[in-house]
C-alpha cells in the first residue's frame, strides 16, 4: 500500500541552507536512474533540491511509507546536473543530502582471461576506473555470480566452467554508487574437454557392507531393495549441501596459495576421473547414472590424507554419501573437499596449515573401495582438480598471473 504521487516541482539555484548541514548525507546520483531514499512519509511539508544551476529541471517524485523516489521529468540528458543538496522538511526536523552527480560510467580494463572449456578453471584479473564508491562481480550466462577480490583497485576471481554447460559466456558488471554500470564480455581460451563413460559394478552385499554406517536394520536381502534403502538412509544423513557452503568466495584472498601442486597424498593411482559419467550397475541392472565431480586418489587403508594448502576448516563431519568429509576454504573462492575419509584428524572453524594432517583415507558413504575422492570447488562450481594437482599449470594458469598483478 502506501501513498503514490507523483508532483512535478522546480529546482532553482540559491546558495542558502549553510547554516543547516549539521544533519547531512552523502548520495550520489546520476540524475537518470530513478533514485530511491529511506523515508519517513508521514508530515512531510517541502521537499526541494538545490543545485548551482540556473536552469529549472522537472522533477517527479513518489513515495511510499517508507520509500522516496526521485526522477527526472526531462528526458535525459536534456539538462546539466551538478552537484547539490536535497533537502526533506519535516516539521520535525530538516534531513539533508549532500548530492553527488555522476554521469560518468565506471572503466573496465581485462588484464588478464582464463583458458576456459567444460569442467575446467582460471583465473579472470581487472582494474576498475571509478571515482565514486563502486561494487562489481562476474556473472555468467546460467545467472550466477563470482565475487572478486580487491586489492587497490584490481580485481580478482577464480572462475569454474560447470560440468553439465555445453555453452559458457562470463561478463564483469560494475556499478557505482550513483547507478551508472558497465559490462563487459570475457573473452576466453577455449579448451577442448572429453570426458569418459564407465561401468560400475557393485557388489551384491553393497548396501549390506555400506549399510552399518547408517544403522541399516531393514534390510530385505534382496540387493536392489536394499541399494535404495542405503540411497535414502545417505540422503537422510546429508548434513550440509557442498554448493550451499561454497557458492561464496570468503574474505580471504589468495595468501594460502602456494607452489606446492594439490596433492594429498604423496603416493597413489588415479581410478575414476573428473567428469566420468558413470553408471553403476547392480545385479545387471544401472542403478544410478551420475557425473563424477572429483577425482579418485588409491592408495593403501590407513594412508594419512594432508591439506596441500593451508586454509580454514569449514566441515568437517559424516555426510551421507561423502561419508566422512572435510571442506577447507583456501581464499579467493577456492575450496577443497575431501570425501570417504576413515577418520577425520580436524574439525570445523580451525585453521590448517600447509601439509596438515586431516585424517586418513577410508571407504565411508558411497564408496566401492578403500580411496580419497578429492573435489576443488570454485565459488559452488566443482572443476577438474587434476589441473590444481599438476604444478606447471598452477603456476602458468593461477600463481604466475596473480605475482603479475600483485597479489
Ligand atoms: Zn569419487
């Protein structure tokens, strides 16, 4: 509800009202955009806005109970606004803004672009001209975000390509403070991806073996029956979604970052790979067909799983299909995700250091077999961490650009 007016008024040129800044606000405007203030309807008697400007401009205004909305009559730009004051009487008491007019939109210079393809990860750096206070994020053609981090006006974001998009387009969007906004299209190296489809088998006494951890007691024997009870029981144990926890970079930057390639075990064989489609397939029936979001690191039981990087612990707990997982959070948006692990060595909020100990390899959830499934995560995006583990991509790709401009 709430009141609707709209009243054209005038605005003249005075210099008084000197005496009165004692309450005053700052506000920027770019006399085009219709500009919305916080607003106490009720008893307003003079709202005026004066500038140094000799010409008389329309403008309309609209309140709510608790909106002020200001706009210009004139078609843009058809007069010149500068600087000034808007000044709301209340009998009460006199609330002033000191108005700041900005018609200049923002700059954008790309320093550097990713090479980017299904599945994979980079880095996207950029400085942002601007005189005023102003926000900016990546955004991509799914509608999702990237927060940068900033650092004397260079911009930086880790971005991930999802998996499952065939097309990927990224865009800066700066906006300032008075509304001005400009985008700008990240061009891109394309990479071209394959991806392998696998067969799965799973044992006959699957849900039976995986079962104790979730106190199956239904079980029928009859295996397939039983592979979705153990579905349903994961799914009940899920405590946190990964994307939830991750979709946000942190306030951290990229000092986490080291040389060290993300390894976290010192000596394995890879089974499945990032992006297999796999089928799993259960007394020759396909049970579940899914992508496979990380990679699958073998090595012996008992085998102590590290953090290559340091970073702070944002889970570590049982969660259903993952079994035991840890999540870290490395900076910039990055974070690694740790699943089936035996036994978890850290818990949640603490921080870790470089070649930490977070527990021991195991087979716990969703698990054919003793192996550590390692994801890298992206601001939400699983990527393929096979480039995070390979140290000659790290630094062409992330270390090398990030000395480049100063992080
Ligand atoms: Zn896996």
């Amino acid at each position: 509800m709430g009141n609707q007016v709209s009243t054209p008024f005038l605005l003249k040129t005075s210099i008084f009202l000197s005496l009165l800044f004692a309450s005053c606000y700052g506000l920027y405007w770019n006399g085009a955009s219709p500009l919305v203030l916080p607003f106490v309807g009720a008893g307003v008697s003079r709202v005026f806005f004066e500038v140094p400007l000799e010409t008389n401009i329309s403008l309309s205004f609209t309140y709510t109970s608790n909106l002020f909305i200001i706009q210009p009559m004139n078609p843009f730009p058809s007069f010149e606004l500068k600087d000034g004051i808007l000044v709301i009487v209340y009998p009460w008491k006199t609330v002033m803004y000191k108005m700041r007019i900005s018609t200049l939109p923002p700059s954008v210079e790309i320093l550097h672009t990713p090479s980017l393809g299904r599945g994979k990860s980079g880095l996207v750096i950029y400085r942002v001209g601007s005189s005023i206070p102003c926000q900016t994020w990546i955004e991509d053609n799914l509608g999702c975000r990237y927060y940068p981090y900033e650092e004397k006006k260079v911009w930086v974001s880790l971005v991930g390509w999802p998996l499952t998009t065939t097309r990927y387009q990224l865009k800066i969007v700066v906006e300032d403070a008075a509304q001005n906004s400009v985008e700008k299209l990240v061009s891109y190296s394309p990479l071209k991806t394959t991806y392998r489809v696998r067969t799965i088998p799973l044992a006959r006494e699957f849900a039976k073996e995986q079962g104790t951890e979730v106190n199956l007691t239904n079980l029928t024997g009859d295996p397939l029956k039983d592979y979705n009870t153990l579905m349903a029981a994961f799914a009940k144990q899920t405590k946190v979604s990964v994307f939830e926890l991750t979709y946000r970079r942190s306030g951290r930057g990229g000092q986490m970052f080291t040389n060290l390639p993300f390894l976290p075990l010192q000596e394995f064989a890879f089974s499945s790979l990032f992006g297999d489609e796999r089928r799993f397939v259960l007394e020759g029936k396909v049970m579940r067909s899914s992508y496979h979001y990380g990679i699958d690191m073998v090595a012996p039981s008992n085998t102590p799983v590290v953090t290559p990087w340091g970073g702070e612990v944002k889970f570590a707990d049982y969660n259903g299909a993952s079994g035991n997982t840890v999540i870290i959070d490395h900076g910039l948006g990055m974070y690694s995700v740790y699943m089936h692990l035996e036994r978890i060595d850290v818990r949640t909020k603490m921080m870790v250091r470089a070649g930490q100990q977070i527990g021991i390899i195991g087979k716990t959830g969703y698990s054919t077999g003793i192996h550590l499934h390692l994801g890298i995560s992206i601001q939400g995006r699983y990527v393929d961490p096979t480039d995070w583990t390979n140290q000659e991509w790290l630094e062409n790709h992330i270390l090398e650009p990030l000395r480049r401009y100063g992080k």
